[in-house]
C-alpha cells in the first residue's frame, strides 16, 4: 500500500495549490497530530484547505479531519508568523521531494517560507526571507553533508538536486545498468527489474518508468539492455520530457484489489499508467480528490481496527473477570464443604470436644504454658481422651 508522495504527486499537487490556492490568505493552522497539519486559507467567497504531512503528502483538502482540542507548540509557531500572510508561491525544490511554500513578500518585509520535506522521516521547517530557520518539526544534522538544520541555522536551498537528463547513447546506459549477481540476495534479483535499477540511477519513478517501457512495446519484467537499449533510451527521453513540462493536464486514479469481497485501496496516481489499466480502479475529477478519498479510507480503516482492539480487550478483560470470579466459587464451594464436614465432625463427637474444652481451660487456669498444653492434648489425642 502505498503510503507517501513521489516526485510526479509532487508535481500534480503542486499545479493545483498553484490553480486554487495562490493569494489565499491564512486563517488559522491546526494540528491533526505531531506530523500532520492544516492551513485553513480564504480569498474573499472562497475556502480552502491545505493538509500537509512530514515526510509523506502536501495536497488541498476537501474532507473534515478530527483536529486536536489545543493547539501544539508548532502549530502556535505557524500561527504567530503566517497566519494574515498570503500564499504567494509553491515550488519544489530541484527535483527533490521538498516543497516550498512562500507566504508574504520581501517588498512588505513579511516574507516567510514554509519547507515540507516528504523524503526519509520528513521534516517541516519554517524560514524567514533569507531562508535562516525560525522554527522545525524535528532538529538533525545531515550525515553525507554535515549539514545541521536548526533554529538560527541557514536551509541550504542551493544544495537542491536538479532533473537528471536521461542516458543519451547505449554505452551510458551499459554503465550504469548492470545485470543482478546470481549470487547474491535470491529474494532481490526475482523482484530486479529494469525500471527499478533505472529509478535508482536517474530517480524519474518506477511508475512512470514502467508506464513509458509498456508504451514503447516493452514487457516490464523481460526487458534487459542488451536486447532492448534503444527503446529503454526512448522512455527515458519521454520520461525527462514528461517531468520537465508544466503542461500535463491531471486527474486523480486509485487503484483497488478485492480480498474476501472487500475492496481495498492499494495506490493513488495523478494519471493512470499502462501497467494500472488492466487493475480495478476509481477515477476522479482532481487529484487531491484521490488523495483525500485514499487517506480517508486508511483513516476509516485504523479507526475501525481501533473499535475492534478496544472491542476484543474489553471481552477479553470481562473473560478473564468471569474466569476469577468461577475461581473464586469454587474456592468458595470448597471451603463451604469443609466447614460443613468439620461441624459434622464436632457433633459426632460433642463428649470428646467438651472434654478438650474443659481440660484446655482447667490448664490456662493453673497458669501452664501454651507448649505444654499443645503435648498434654496431643498425648490426649494418642490415647483416646480428646
């Protein structure tokens, strides 16, 4: 199942915050959890929505999410420095999964810049005009770079990765394209395809790679370089010229399988590719449309286990109470049954427990210790007498 953006959502995302969204002024920002946030935006008659999610999805949003009672920390840092400011811009950063929403302008010296990272464990960071940090979700230090991101600290917009051109001559390709080791990972080289490996290299997408191989007459799983070099550079040309227009129109598609005649969602997708046509899916007229509606069946879904496992520890607690309390009656039952036994036994022999009686009180009055009276009764016992 799918669970966060990739660079092609980002571009469809993108074009619509960009078509509906832009000079919206903020109203208020809220706080779903420690991830997720909402930027309630208004133009006059018209409202919008924007959800966004560290490390996972930026898209405008139609559906009613539950919002936590109080604000966080962070959603009070939003609110003090965006909120009354306009939507002025939302790119991406390079081609990396990183959007930067730009809020006021540096000519009303109100400029902010709110940078959603959607790669990795994600990270929300705001920004002043010069892009020096103001407050983060989450503070680190980049490994590969040393690049340390916190309060006061520069965000290197500069360091962005740009669009990687495609291999441009079979020898390239063969370069950079090698075939799975037989010895290695057995698990790994049955699920190697070439649109993987390709991803790997250029990061276009294994989705968007594998439509562009089905459109070139190639099979998915067949296709090699040393067969197949010059349609494999076609696609990788298509590819780069798909990402590098801003002219793609976009919908919204989710793909869906049926398990035990449930229908599950499994994928969301800003067109539908060659390898999804032969799936069930469900088309919409927007892609945040698709995203909302995917989402919120993931939402239903963990609020419905959640009513379950609540449901099965509260049966399971009122089991084992039952169990106790049947423990306890029978314990219960078998004192009763002992006790009767002993009254029984206490009146089949009222002389000899009279006789015990007295002879314990005529000791306690003659002052003998308690030892002594345990002997005289248990030699009393041996005999006959008590």
């Amino acid at each position: 199942m799918k669970t966060r953006f990739t660079v092609l959502d980002i571009k469809a995302a993108l074009a619509e915050i960009r078509d509906n969204l832009l000079h919206h002024y903020v109203l208020n920002i809220y706080d779903i959890d420690s991830k997720t946030y909402l930027l309630k935006l208004r133009k006059c008659a018209s409202k919008h929505v924007l959800l966004f999610e560290s490390g996972n999805r930026v898209h405008p949003t139609e559906m009613e999410w539950p919002k936590n009672t109080a604000p966080s920390g962070f959603s009070m840092k939003l609110r003090k420095h965006l909120k009354g400011k306009r939507l002025i811009n939302a790119t991406q950063l390079g081609f990396d999964r990183i959007i930067d929403l730009q809020f006021g302008t540096s000519a009303c010296l109100d400029e902010f810049h709110l940078i959603i990272e959607l790669y990795d464990r994600g990270n929300i960071i705001l920004c002043d005009q010069e892009y020096t940090i103001l407050n983060l979700l989450r503070a680190r230090t980049d490994k590969t770079t040393d690049e340390r991101f916190a309060v006061r600290e520069s965000y290197p917009v500069g360091q962005a990765q740009p669009l990687k051109e495609p291999f441009l001559s079979t020898e390239e390709l063969e370069d950079n394209i090698k075939p799975p080791q037989i010895q290695g990972n057995k698990k790994k080289n049955k699920n190697f395809t070439i649109a993987k490996q390709l991803n790997s290299c250029l990061g276009y997408g294994t989705d968007l790679i594998e439509h562009f191989l089905i459109e070139g007459g190639l099979e998915v799983a067949t296709a090699s370089v040393s067969q197949d070099a010059d349609e494999i550079l076609e696609c990788l040309q298509n590819c780069y010229e798909f990402l590098n227009t801003g002219k793609t129109k976009f919908q919204g598609f989710i793909s869906t399988k049926t398990n035990d005649n449930v229908m599950q969602y499994v994928d969301y997708q800003p067109f539908l590719f060659n390898q999804s046509q032969l799936d069930s899916t469900i088309e919409l007229e927007k892609f945040s449309l698709a995203v909302d509606k995917f989402y919120g069946e993931i939402q239903s879904q963990k609020a419905e286990q959640k009513m379950m496992q609540a449901e099965k520890s509260a049966m399971k607690k009122l089991e084992n109470v039952k169990l106790d309390h049947m423990k306890r009656l029978e314990s219960l039952k078998l004192a009763q049954a002992d006790n009767v036994r002993k009254a029984q036994l206490i009146e089949m022999n009222l002389d000899l427990v009279d006789s015990a009686l007295n002879q314990v009180r005529s000791a306690v009055a003659s002052q003998i210790g308690w030892e002594e009276i345990e002997d005289f009764l248990e030699e009393g016992q041996d005999e006959g007498r008590v």
